[in-house]
C-alpha cells in the first residue's frame, strides 16, 4: 500500500466499483485512507430496492460532506426488495398506504442526486397499476442531461402513463404556463438530449386500443432513439402486436412483407394460416425513424399456456408466436424476438441482471443467445418452430447457402427449404 502512489489505488477502486454498490460500500469500511481514496466511486454503480435501501442510502447521503463529488452513473431502482417484488399476490399486492407515500419523495430526492451524471436507469416498479404510473410519470420531471439508456418496468399502459405525466404537469412544482402543451415540452425529449437506447416493458393490452399512446410515448421520452426494446406484462393475445410490428417492420425493410409460417404439428395445416402479409401501415408508429435495433418481448402466455377465449385461439397464443419465429428467421440485423422467459413476464431478476450486464458492456436486455430452437424449447413453443433438429456433428445447410442472424442469438444456420422437403419425402 505505501509502494503504490493515492493515484493507482484510485484507478483501482474506480474499476472495482462495478457491481450494485456493494463493492463502494465494503471499501468504505476498510480504513480511512481507502475509504478517502474511494469515495468519488463508491456511488458510480447503484442498485437500490425498496424503501429500506432506500431510506439508508438518503441518511448516508444527507451525512456525507462530499456528497456532490460522488456521481452516479448507473442506477437501477425498484420499489420493492427482491422479496416483494411481484405484481401478482392474490391479483394485486397489498401494499400498505405508507409505503405508497414514503417512495416517491426517496425516488425524487435520488434521482435529483443523480441527474447530472446519470448515464444508465433502470426504474422498476412492482405496485398498483395507478401507482407505478405516477411513479414512473415523476421521472420526467427531472432532467436528465447525461441519461443513454433507460429502462422503464411497470404494469401500466402507455396510456395511463401518458394520463399520469399530464396530470404531473398541472401538479405544483410543475413549470407554470398556461398553455399546456408548453408545460409538456418541460418534461419532454429535450430535458433527455442523449437518450438512445430505451426499453418499456409495461402492459400494451395486446394493441387493442391501438398504439397512439405507445408512438407518444417513445416520442416524449427520446428526441431519437437508435434501440427500442418492447417487453409486453400482460397476458393479452398478441395477434394485433404480430400485424403492427410485421407491417412496420416490412414497411422499413426489416422483413419480408410475405412470410412462410413455421407448421403447428399438433394441428391439421388446414386449420391454421402457413403464411403471413404485411398490411399497410395506417396507425401511428410504434418504431422510430432511423432504428437500429427492435427487441419484441410478447406477453408471457407462451410460458404457461394461458388461454383467453377473448383473444386468441389456441392456448399460449402459439398460432401468433409463430408470427414472431417467422421474422426472426427472416429479418436482418435490427430485429430481435425475446420470448417470455418467466410466467409473469419481465421481472426484478431479469431488469437487474441485465443491468448488471450493461454496466459491464455487455448485451443485456438487447443481448443475444444461441438459437430459434433454443429460445423455443426454453419457453415450451418447441413446436412452433416446425422443423426437426439438425444432429449434432450432422454441420448445417443454410438457408440459400447462407448465414442468418437469430433472433435471440449468435449466427445460426437454417435448413434451407428444400433439405426440409427432401426430408419429408
């Protein structure tokens, strides 16, 4: 300790204080020379759950002189602890009225902390859907000039949220101005100048009510962003999402706008559609200009076989997911297709690993994994994917001869169609 000059043990520090903050924290205990060398990296990473954490970390940061001198850079913020994070206790938690009052001012006091150097934010939230809208809603009133990405996770509708920032603006504290359009462009795209990468995972109730609310939404939040990643909560049937973001997505190039269906083996070919076309596109756009990248979560039915006589077809939806497979098969390398890994959809486990992962340059909620077929037999879709498997050491025909992206993973190659057929006859 006494060879190396305060500089490398500060280079040091700065590069293990890369985890949720539990690093910074044991430094801190080491000594008085650490805990001083330390100190401008001990915040640079934090995750932060629940009120508890909450409240510890706003007494810590109220008690420390050089407070303004440790930035945070990565945060990740959820309403509840790792415990009690689910949304589905008896249809809804119950959450006690104080806690519905202590979060939100904790929330603001450290996202005002934060804000100047913020770069990545992940605000999970795990309460009423009324709740987790004017939670969410109340991180647009900060500025947020350094924020690249940002992941938003709660089971409100773009539209309620859209209904609780409205109400936000009109709420004191808000800027003052008659015209309320004025009012919005304050908690707008330019209060985000260098948001790129966004991700909303929230409940879309299968597009039924059309995708304005959704198309405002992206558009408040970022002037432009490169990569846009919907993860749908609710277990709404997804045949609306499937003709939205094919027609989009063929509108852009992305796909093909005629796509050969992979077979339902347990059905008749007779009694489901083997291919798919894109309509026109006559409803506001759910994908931005100029995307580069497009990460579709559906709604987690295919993960428990739910069914809803309402719509959909079959249970799980697989007749639509098969929708999803086909794209991915066919697009180029600005579509992603993540089925639901978990019965409930995006949750506490997954936003903070892939958080983690982000910290770390790495994928994360845009990452990618090894197959179609790998993605299928993991969620309990095997059978959409209508073909058999390669044996292993058996290599691969591509399709055409060629590579293809998968949706979720590393370069695959496809059986082409005629090995397919030649294997039926």
């Amino acid at each position: 300790m006494d060879i190396c000059p305060p500089e490398i043990h500060a280079l040091i520090c700065s590069y293990a204080c890369t985890d949720d903050g539990t690093t910074g924290l044991s430094l801190s205990q080491v000594s008085r020379y650490i805990r001083q060398v330390s100190s401008p990296f001990q915040w640079q990473c934090l995750a932060i759950s629940g009120i508890p954490q909450a409240r510890a970390f706003m007494r810590t940061l109220r008690g420390t002189a050089d407070a303004e001198h440790r930035p945070i850079y990565h945060l990740f913020l959820s309403t509840r602890t790792p415990g009690g994070a689910d949304d589905v206790t008896d249809g809804w938690p119950l959450v006690p009225m104080e806690e519905w009052v202590a979060w939100p001012p904790l929330q603001s006091a450290i996202l005002h902390h934060a804000a100047p150097t913020l770069q990545t934010l992940t605000l999970a939230s795990f309460d009423t859907v009324q709740h987790s809208a004017f939670c969410i809603a109340d991180l647009f009133r900060i500025p947020l000039p350094q924020l690249a990405e940002l992941t938003i996770r709660g089971r409100c509708t773009p539209a309620q949220l859209a209904c609780a920032v409205h109400t936000a603006a009109d709420t004191p504290g808000s800027p003052s101005n008659s015209d309320a359009d004025r009012k919005l462009d304050a908690f707008g795209p330019c209060t985000r100048p260098n948001l790129r990468r966004l991700h909303l995972a929230c409940s879309y109730h299968g597009f039924a009510y059309g995708t304005k609310a959704t198309h405002e939404l992206v558009q408040l939040l970022s002037p432009g962003p490169t990569h846009l990643r919907i993860s749908m909560l609710d277990k709404w049937g997804s045949r609306r999402v499937a003709e939205v973001l094919h027609a989009e997505c063929a509108e852009r190039g992305i796909v093909s706008a005629l796509l050969d269906l992979p077979a339902l083996r347990t059905l008749p070919a007779r009694q489901v559609p083997r291919t798919a076309v894109a309509k026109r596109v006559a409803w506001p756009r759910v994908l931005p200009e100029g995307v580069h990248e497009f990460v579709i979560q559906p709604p987690p039915t295919s993960a428990t076989n739910f069914y809803c006589s309402c719509c959909m077809d079959l249970q799980g939806d697989r007749d639509v997911m098969r929708v999803f497979v086909a794209m991915a098969r066919d697009a180029d390398e600005r579509f992603l297709y993540l089925p639901a890994k978990d019965k409930y959809g995006y949750g506490y486990a997954e936003a903070k690993s892939d958080w983690l992962e982000r910290i770390e340059e790495g994928g994360g909620c845009w990452k990618e994994k090894t197959s179609v077929e790998a993605v299928a037999e993991g969620s309990g879709q095997d059978e959409l994917c209508g073909r058999q498997k390669t044996q292993q050491g058996g290599g691969g025909a591509g399709r055409g001869g060629e590579e293809k992206r998968s949706n979720v993973g590393t370069r695959i190659v496809w059986p082409s169609r005629n090995d397919e057929e030649g294997r039926r006859t």
